[in-house]
C-alpha cells in the first residue's frame, strides 16, 4: 500500500501539481481545498502524513493542524507555505504540532525525496525534535 498523505491548501493548481509529482513518486495523495474539508477527510479515512498551508479558508492550516494533533500526537504534520517560516515558527511547531516546515518555493521533486526518506526512517525522525525543526526551517 503506498503511503497515504492528507495535503490540504486552497491554491488549487498548486494543489494539482504536488499530487501529481507526488503520486509520480509512489505516494497516494488526498487534497483537500479548505481546512474544513481537510478535517472531515481525516475523520475519515487514515493517513501516514499530513502537509498542511497555513492560509486556507474556514480554517487556517494551524488550527487545523492543532486538531489534528489533539486526537493524534503522533502523526507527521509538516506545513507547505508562502507564509515567512520566522513570523509563523512559533505558531507552527507550538500550538500547530508540526514536525517541519517548507516553503512553497522549494521544489516539490525535492519535498517527495524528503518523504520518501522520512517514511522509509520515520524512527529517526520524532515529533516536536527541536534540532531537526531547527535544521530545517
């Protein structure tokens, strides 16, 4: 079974092109266009991996995230945003649970390659790791 992520941003072009390239790279990818429908879609079904922009409508990718974490406190959440990581760090790895954060700008080649990495390792990757967050952001 490939490896299931829940990708949630409202940019429904940038959406396409990460389930594209990820799906191209061996991953089962599940958008959803708003926070909301996000949530819903996790209630329902099960994911490995939650990638989550932080600017969506009827709920922001941090609240979103919280919830997550709330009923989860194991399941990778990373963010994929435009949102400047020094003005959303706090909020990001604090109340939103994530595990890391990257730009919009980076490559989504390169966003796959670290997937398939960290669920081939997941053991050396561990929620909250502070030096792993700070190497990365």
């Amino acid at each position: 079974m490939a490896n299931r992520i829940l990708h949630a941003d409202d940019d429904l072009i940038f959406s396409r092109i990460t389930k594209k390239i990820l799906h191209q790279n061996g991953f089962e990818v599940y958008n959803a266009y708003d926070g909301e429908q996000a949530w819903m879609l996790f209630n329902e079904m099960s994911f490995h991996y939650c990638l989550l922009d932080i600017m969506m409508p009827r709920l922001n990718g941090i609240d979103l995230g919280e919830r997550i974490r709330s009923v989860d406190r194991r399941m990778p959440i990373f963010y994929l945003s435009s949102e400047d990581p020094m003005s959303v760090e706090e909020d990001v790895f604090g109340r939103g649970g994530g595990n890391g954060y990257f730009a919009k700008t980076l490559s989504i080649r390169k966003l796959s390659i670290f997937l398939q990495h960290y669920f081939s390792s997941s053991s050396i990757i561990k929620p909250y790791d502070v030096s792993y967050r700070k190497n990365n952001i």
